[in-house]
C-alpha cells in the first residue's frame, strides 16, 4: 500500500494523509481513490473561486513557429505563480490554446482538454487550485497564427 501512496500523490499532488484515506476509502482501487482526490481538489476549488487573484503572470508559447499564444493567468500570490503545478497549468493551456482555437475564456474553460479529453480545461484548473490552495484564472489570451 506504500507503494500506492507514494505513486497516487505523484500523481494527484495530493498529501501523503489524503493519499492515505482515498486508498482505504477505495478499499485499494487505485483508480476510485485517483477520482476521489479529484473530486476533492474540485471540491476545495469551489470555495475558493471567490477569492480576488492579485498575482499572476505573461506567459508566451510558440508551436513551431507559426502559432503563438500570449497568456494572462493569474492566482492569489506570487509563492504559487512560482509553484510547479501552476507553471505547467500555464504551460498546458497555452499549448492546448494553440492546438485548439478559442475565441472566448468561456469557450476555453469549456472545452475538453486536448492531453485528456475526459476533463475540460475548467477541470483541470479546479484540480490545480485543489493541489496550490489558491484560487486560479485565465485572465485573457490572443493566438496568432501565420
């Protein structure tokens, strides 16, 4: 079971505690206890989504020299704009902004995440803000395509 804790908060960015309680919950199904973490992070986002996000950053991708994303994304502090989690939050929604083409906020929240289509980018923001313990937004974007 050690083993299983350690893999699932590889995976989840959960606590070794809360690994721990969803595996025994699950009664050692790796999986249940995979979606009950997530539906705990969704959950703790919830109420958090109230929160003012005064922090926050400019992030710039290029694919291949001929898509580009500018990204505003922001969060409540600078300690978690610096935070693994939220740099690869930022990182993969001006990637899936690239490969998918919103014209909205709302139409990219939306939209199902193009490296796991059984979330939608909204989801994966709720289970990043589950892991940091802030709330988090997508502010605005512009995609340039040549």
């Amino acid at each position: 079971m050690k083993e299983d804790v350690i893999k699932l908060r590889e995976l989840t960015g959960a606590g070794v505690m809360e690994c721990k309680h969803a595996l025994e919950e699950a009664k050692g199904d790796f999986k249940k206890a995979e979606e009950l973490i997530r539906a705990s992070n969704v959950a703790r986002a919830e109420t958090k989504k109230e929160r003012k996000t005064g922090a926050g950053f400019l992030y710039s991708y290029i694919h291949n020299k001929r898509v580009g994303v500018l990204l505003e994304i922001r969060c409540e502090t600078d300690f978690v704009v610096q935070s693994d989690p939220f740099q690869k939050l930022t990182h993969d929604i001006a990637m899936h902004i690239a490969a998918m083409d919103p014209k909205t906020v709302d139409e990219l929240l939306a939209q199902p995440f193009v490296k796991d289509e059984s979330i939608t980018v909204s989801d994966l923001i709720k289970q990043v803000i589950g892991k940091v313990g802030e709330n988090s937004k997508v502010e605005r974007f512009c995609r340039f395509e040549v």
